[in-house]
C-alpha cells in the first residue's frame, strides 16, 4: 500500500470561471470568510482572447464535512449572480484512477512508482490492460491486472466489459499509460469522467508505426510528449502538459525511443498529479492549468 498522505478533512477547493467582472474575487473571499474559512492557496487567470476569469482557491474550514451543503447553499446566489461555472471540491475525497496499459510500461511504471510513494494522491482499484505483459509489473503494487483482449471483432464487447470493471471499482479518473488501443465514442460517452492520454509530440507528422523511425529519418531535433484528455476526435482533446528534448544527429533511433520515453514519464506524470490536485480547468478546447 502507498504511503498516501491524505489532505486534511477541512480542507476543500474551489473551481471557478466566469466573464471576468469587477468584483468577483472580493465577493467569493468575502463569503468564505464570513463562513469562517481561511484562504490557504489562490491563483486566478483571465484568458485575454474572450475576457474569461478563472480561479482555483484552496482553504481551510474547520467542521467542514458537516458545514459543506450549507456553504454550496450560500456560494449558489453568488454564483448566479456572476454566471459562475463552478465545483466546491472536499479535498479529503480521494479520485479512484485506473490504468490502462498494453505491452509499453514505463509510463505504467512511473506512475506506480509515484502511487507508492505517496505522491500521487489518489487510489488505484484496478489496471486494465489488453495484453498480459504487464502483469508482473503490478503485481507488487497488490492492485489486480484484468487482462481484456481485444480485436477488431471482439471491440465492442471488451469495451463493454471494460466499461462493467470501472462501474465496479467505481473509477473516477482514466488514464491510458501508454494503452495502443483507440477507445471509441461509445466508450468515452459511457464512462462519462475525464480520460488522460499520453503519446509523443511528432503528431501529425508522424503518424502509424514506428513514429521515432521516421522522425529519426527526417533529422528531428527535438523529442516531445503531450499529455491530453480523450475525447471523441482522435488525439484532439485538451492538451494539460507537453515538454520536449532536443536530440541530435548522432543519436540513433534507438536513442530517440529511450529519450521518448523519460519524457513521457514525466509528461503524464505531471499532468496526472495536477489533475488529481483540481489544478486543471477547460476551456473550450484548452485548459487552464495552476501547476
């Protein structure tokens, strides 16, 4: 088991966005403190292209499982009044993420590496993989691998049985660590919650098998990863994170996929870990990201 630290019970979050307007910030700090809450961590942003305000505020209630309701009660007119989009998020309630992987398991590795060491806040029920591969990898980790093969013939219903194993475990959070399966629109309407997909920056240039190959090829000078979430149109979900390595000539192939993969780690890692942390707010198809 990790050693997960969990946030204090009387801490919660505060997820905003509205047209920005004189006033916002005052009335919202206002009303937690005549609630008696103490403003621990702030940050805001207004996107200059559509005058759009954000704002994530963490903070400290004392009582706060019992005084919630009371305070979503009262921050509703504010929000109305504002045209607020808006969550009031106990941080003490833990996301519930699972895994998906296929035969590439660094990025799997990364991420239970993290999980055990306590600094991904969140619990893992279960990972799902379409191959067997990476059974030994989970398995000190004491979390169950449900293998669900899956062909062109047989998608559908491994989707469907996918789909049976996070209602169970009651996920909150997919995050497909290097999972070569494409999930359909189906799927990601069934689930309903937030997906995060990783893979490498090359995208659209190239696409298909053996991308590093065909980079290395065309003499690229830079090895990028992108961490974004799924949506129906193929790899074209808001992006959370992104970082890129510059490579070389004398690098080889070879070279390019390791270097590929320390990028990806740390790419999905980071996007995770802000993730789980309400860091991340969208925006048509952007994000607002407080890291």
């Amino acid at each position: 088991m990790p050693s997960l630290v969990r946030p204090s019970a009387e801490r919660a979050r505060l997820l905003i966005s509205c047209a920005d307007r004189p006033g916002v910030v005052a009335t919202v700090t206002r009303l937690l403190f005549e609630h008696g809450a103490n403003v621990v961590d702030s940050d805001q942003h207004t996107e200059p292209d559509d005058l759009r305000f954000f704002m994530r505020l963490e903070f400290d209630l004392p009582g706060l499982p019992e005084r919630l309701g009371a305070l979503e009660e009262a921050f509703a007119p504010v929000a109305e009044r504002f045209g607020m989009q808006w969550r009031l998020i106990p941080a003490a309630r833990v996301k519930r993420m699972a895994l998906f992987v296929s035969k590439q398991d660094h990025c799997l590795q990364e991420l239970l590496w993290l999980w055990k060491k306590g600094e991904l806040t969140a619990d893992i029920p279960l990972v799902v993989s379409n191959h067997p591969d990476a059974r030994e990898v989970v398995a000190p980790f004491d979390i169950p691998l449900h293998h669900v093969p899956v062909t062109a013939d047989t998608k559908a219903q491994a989707e469907a049985a996918t789909l049976e194993l996070l209602r169970a475990h009651q996920v909150d959070l997919v995050v497909l660590a290097r999972y070569m399966q494409i999930l359909s629109g189906d799927f990601i309407a069934s689930f309903g919650g937030p997906i995060i997909n990783i893979h490498h920056s090359f995208l659209p240039a190239f696409v298909g098998a053996n991308p590093y190959a065909q980079a290395h090829s065309r003499g690229v000078k830079l090895i990028g990863a992108t961490a974004h979430y799924v949506t129906a149109e193929l790899d074209a979900g808001p992006i959370i994170e992104q970082d890129v390595h510059r490579v070389g000539h004398r690098d080889a192939v070879a070279d390019l996929v390791r270097i590929g993969r320390r990028v990806e780690r740390t790419v999905l890692a980071r996007a995770v870990s802000w993730h789980l942390e309400d860091r991340v707010l969208p925006h048509g198809n952007k994000t607002v990201v407080f890291s």
